[in-house]
C-alpha cells in the first residue's frame, strides 16, 4: 500500500508561530455542523469529535478552525471531512457512517455510553484517532486533563472522579466512571508527562510499521506527552523521542511533577503509537501542536479574547505522518492483533508506581488557576461573546491601516506616517495605542516626536501616538512625525502597532534606504478582544 501526500508543503523552521484568527458567527452545538468534500472522492469518510470541549480555552480543533490545514490534507486525498456537534452522548449510530474517527485534545470526559459506542466502533471496524497533550493542560478548569480524559480517570482521583465539584459541575459529570479505559480496550496509557520543544526522530522503519512511517524523518513535540504501551499485541509505538532527555533541557516549564519520567527513548514511550482492536484500528499521539495550524475560528469561552494557535502542521514531516496515519486507519483488514502479522511486538513499557490509577495523586490542586466570574465549563450560556457555544457574535474586527513612505530616511530625517483606524464603533477611545520600527532580530531604531516639537532623547522603541477617537462613521485617524537611527542602515525593517504590552495588532515590513520618495498603502485586518 501507498502512503503520499497529494499535496506540497513548505519547511518551517523550529519556532512557535501565532496568529490571530478569523472570527465566525456566533455558532453552536445545535447548528448544521461543516462538512468539507473532494473533488475526486476515495469513498471514505472522516468525523471529527467536537463535542468534548474542543474550543475551551486556547483550543480551536475543528475543521474549519486550527485543525483546518489537517482537514483540508484529508479532503485532498479524497476524504469527506465532517465535524460532529451534539448536546447528547456521542453514540455508535453518529458512527455507522463514517470510516475514521478522529478525536482531538477532549476537555469534556467521556461518559460510559460514549466509550462503549468508541469501542464498538473500532470492533466493527472503525479507526479512531486519539489525539492529547500533555499534564496540566486543562483548558476549561473542570480538573480533567485531554490525557485523563482519554485514559478514562483522574489523577488523584481515581475513587472519585468528581472529587472537589460543585453540584452543577456533578450533575454535568453523571455518567463518568473511573476505569483503566484505553488501556483495556486499546492497550496504552497516556503518560502525565510534559516534554517541550523536542525532535521525534526515533522512527519505527516503515517496513515494522505497515508503510505508515514512509518518508518520516522528524516528528515535532512542544509541550506534549507520551504513551506507554500496555498490551503489545494490540499496541505498537511508531515514534519515539531521543535518550538523553533532562528535566533541565526538555521538562515543559509549566510541568507540575518530573516531567521527564525515564529519560526519552523507548522507556519514555512512543510519542505516536498505532494499535489493532477487532476488525478495526487506532492511532495516538501525545501532542495537538503537531496538527494544529494558525487559523483559529472561535474566540475564547472563558474571556471572549481572539486566540492564538501553533502553526505545527508544516513543522517537520508533522502533515505527512498525520495522513499516513489516516490513510492506514481507513483501510480495513483481516487480522485481530499484532502478533498475526509480521512486524515486531513492543515490549510493555515501564510503569512508574504514580502512572497506576489506583496509586495516582496530585501533583497540586486542581484547577491549576481560579476561572474568569461567571464562567462555567459546563453551562455555554456563560461563554463569552464569538465563543463556540455562544448565541452572541463577536465584536466586529477593527481595520488597522498605516501609510508610511516608500523608503524610509535612515539618517535622521523626520518624516510622517498615518495611523487609521476603520471599523471602530462610533466614539470609541483607544488611549494606549504605541508604534515603533524595529530591525529583524528585535532592535529598536525609531522615535515619536513628541507634541511640543522635541525628540524623547536616547529612547528608541515603542512611543504612545496619542489618543485615537473614533468619529461618528466608526473611523479614527493620527499623523505622527517619526525619525531612524540607532544606528540603522538601509535595508527591510518593520513597523509594528500594538494596544498595550503584548498586544500587538499591525505588523508591516517596510524599506530604510536613504531618502522618502512616496507614500504606500497597506491594510490588514487583525481581530482584537473587547
């Protein structure tokens, strides 16, 4: 069997890439859910889970949001790509239709139903793709991580898995039990660890791992976890972290135990894994920024601010072993489990006393902050405005335009740039507006003259440009009088707008050379909270 891509991507480099995201209406669980079709169908059929508590949070895992450069792969291999909404239980009939499974980064537990219908589905089948993350990545504060979440119990609270909430949050919890789920049923664990910004480069040899790891050279991990492989027969790691790993160089910062549990390598446990239940099969991976791309959907459910996701999809040979995998999930075959073919079995990974249900505890209270007032995980009425789940839109997007001229003076020479804002709502103050020209590595070369006509001296970086006030068609404007220095030369920089530290909002490149000659006009339209 084959395993390529029908499409080009282009090599990043290793750096965390963010963006704002486009902004839908206001959407929710009782509206048609999008379904993306090729235009040379395969005849198979792709589900996405997003009825979990997909978008809590920084989360955006839907089809047409931050997983939507995976989505598209799929369809340009002939996939239908569907995304599944409901306010009830995920059943075996929402699965009947569909060859794939697909679950990204849950933050709503499974309830019993759900992961009988899950089960049943891979028995009949089906492939399920379980995608997690890494400990203490509990994006809407209900104590459950994506990795507990999958396992099928809590840490610490393995006799409870309601332990320390309220009775709104039991009542939305009635149906979840503890039990060593995925390990019984599909023969692995996710692992509490929390391993950043690490290469993958320990690939099974596509022979041992039926075509899927063809062409698979590195595989990103940035904040994520592994697995730890329980039932060899059924379970079979793919990718693997190096040796050598330290809490000191690899441990994410936010890691609230050891992080690194046995040193990378094959105790540490696969990063990706492929198992065999049934007549069906299943993937898993311990990280969504391998899938994610920079193309959020949704606002945050907690605060209502635009989002900001990993563009990891491109990263390494990320898409390429992401649709491998689903390409070897779609295709049904006759055996029940490893040991009837010819690939070599795992041994069981090592088991630290703490990874056992029973034995677990945690770490430290959960959740790991005290949530925004008025927010609660399990009542969408209480989402922020452009939140999925929401019934309120989200404000509308201010238009930033900056007109500067064509060549920028590299020696001193003042000279003008117009800020404009579009889109505002009708006399609405923007008082912490800044703007500075910076060369590429970070440094500093501009100065805003200040209203009395003089320079702020030595300073150079980002200066107030006054109070913006929008007039009665929601538009405001400021002319400002800047110069370069700093030691300058001619050649591309960039100017930036940002409300306030941290929040940036227009970035443009722009051309030092030695004299002004004309004006350029430029838009780009970047979303902002409030």
């Amino acid at each position: 069997m084959k395993y390529a891509l029908r499409w080009t991507m282009s090599a990043l480099s290793f750096v965390l890439l963010l963006t704002f995201g486009s902004i839908a209406a206001a959407e929710g669980p009782n509206d048609p859910a999008p379904v993306l079709n090729p235009e040379e169908p395969n005849g198979m059929k792709v589900l996405f889970d997003n009825s979990h508590g997909q978008t809590a949070g920084q989360s955006d895992w839907v089809i047409d949001g931050a997983f939507s450069d995976f989505a598209d792969a799929l369809v340009e291999e002939g996939y239908v790509v569907q995304e599944h909404r409901s306010t009830e239980p995920l059943s075996l009939e929402n699965l009947e239709d569909f060859n794939v499974l697909v679950i990204p980064e849950a933050q709503i537990p499974f309830k019993t139903p759900e992961q009988d219908a899950i089960a049943a589905f891979a028995d009949n089948g089906g492939g399920v793709f379980f995608i997690a993350d890494h400990y203490n990545a509990d994006r809407n504060f209900n104590r459950w991580d994506s990795n507990e979440i999958m396992n099928g119990w809590r840490r610490g609270a393995y006799e409870d898995p309601t332990k320390g909430m309220n009775i709104g949050e039991q009542e939305a919890m009635n149906g979840v039990e503890s039990t060593d789920w995925l390990s019984e049923e599909f023969g692995v664990r996710f692992r509490f660890n929390a391993i950043d910004n690490t290469i993958g480069d320990d690939i099974v040899p596509s022979s041992e791992a039926f075509g899927i790891t063809e062409g698979i050279g590195e595989v990103t991990i940035h904040a994520g976890s592994t697995l730890a492989v329980t039932n060899p027969e059924i379970a079979k790691g793919i990718v693997y972290l190096p040796e050598g790993l330290t809490e000191g160089e690899n441990k994410w910062n936010n890691a609230v135990d050891q992080g690194v549990y046995f040193g990378g390598g094959t105790d540490e446990g696969p990063f990706t894994a492929i198992g065999k239940k049934g007549d069906g099969k299943s993937a898993f991976i311990g990280d969504s920024s391998p899938v994610e791309d920079s193309t959020p959907k949704y606002r945050n459910e907690e605060h209502g601010e635009t989002k900001r996701t990993y563009d990891g999809f491109t990263d390494a040979d990320n898409g390429l072993l992401l649709v491998n995998i689903v390409n070897w999930l779609a295709d049904q075959e006759d055996y029940q489990a490893f040991s009837e073919v010819d690939i070599p079995l795992d041994e069981p990974s090592p088991i630290l006393d703490m990874e056992t249900p029973e034995n677990s505890s945690e770490p430290e209270n959960e959740p790991w902050r005290k949530p925004a007032e008025g927010y609660l995980w399990y009542e969408p009425s209480t989402f922020a405005d452009g939140a999925f789940g929401s019934e309120v839109s989200p404000p509308k997007d201010i238009i930033y335009n900056i007109e500067t001229p064509e060549e920028v003076p590299v020696d001193g020479t003042p000279f003008e740039a117009t800020i404009t804002l579009t889109d505002m709502e009708p006399g609405q103050v923007i008082e912490n507006a800044e703007m500075q020209i910076y060369l590429d590595g970070g440094k500093a070369v501009s100065q805003i003259q200040n209203e009395d006509g003089s320079w702020p001296g030595n300073s150079y970086g980002y200066q107030s440009i006054g109070i913006l006030e929008a007039d009665e068609s929601g538009e405001a404007e400021v002319t400002v009088t800047m110069r370069v220095g700093n030691g300058a030369s001619e050649g591309n920089a960039n100017i930036r707008l940002r409300l306030g530290a941290g929040n940036n909002v227009y970035t443009k490149t722009i051309m030092l050379g030695a004299q002004s000659v004309s004006l350029e006009y430029s838009e780009v339209i970047y979303p902002i909270a409030g």
